[in-house]
C-alpha cells in the first residue's frame, strides 16, 4: 500500500512539476494569489500533495491561466488536466 502512495504522489507531483500547463475555460488567477492556489491544490490532492514549498515554486512558474485551472478544480482528476 504504502508503494501505490509514493507511487501516486509521485504521479501528483510530475503532474504539478510540468509547469501546470494551462487548461481553458478558466478565469486567470495572477501569481499574487499562489497561497491561495497552494492551499486550494493541497485541499483537493489532501494527503497525497507535495510539499507547500513544491507547490509554492510551481505555482510561481505556472501563468496566470494554469493557476485559474487549478483553484477551479475540485478533484484529482481536475486537477490533471490542467496539465
């Protein structure tokens, strides 16, 4: 069990570390919010989210619309295809 769980915080965190890549459809979310957006991506992944400190540089390197895609998302699922 314990490998399924690094092996799906890995899946998150590859997902995220791409650059979360902007989905469509989403309002723009500017850099200024990222705390938001890093409580909002730990909220939905819960336990298998990285680090707030990953999620905070990769949320500072995502543009505006890939942050939007991310606090609209409401599922893991959701949050992949902001990739």
């Amino acid at each position: 069990m314990q490998l399924a769980n690094t092996a799906t915080k890995t899946l998150c965190t590859s997902l995220l570390s791409f650059g979360l890549i902007a989905c469509s459809g989403h309002d723009p979310v500017p850099e200024s919010k990222c705390g938001e957006v890093v409580k909002h991506a730990q909220k939905v992944l819960g336990a298998m989210a990285p680090s707030a400190g990953e999620l905070m540089s990769q949320c500072k390197a995502a543009d505006d619309s890939a942050r939007g895609c991310v606090m609209a998302a409401t599922k893991k699922g959701a949050l992949a295809q902001c990739l």
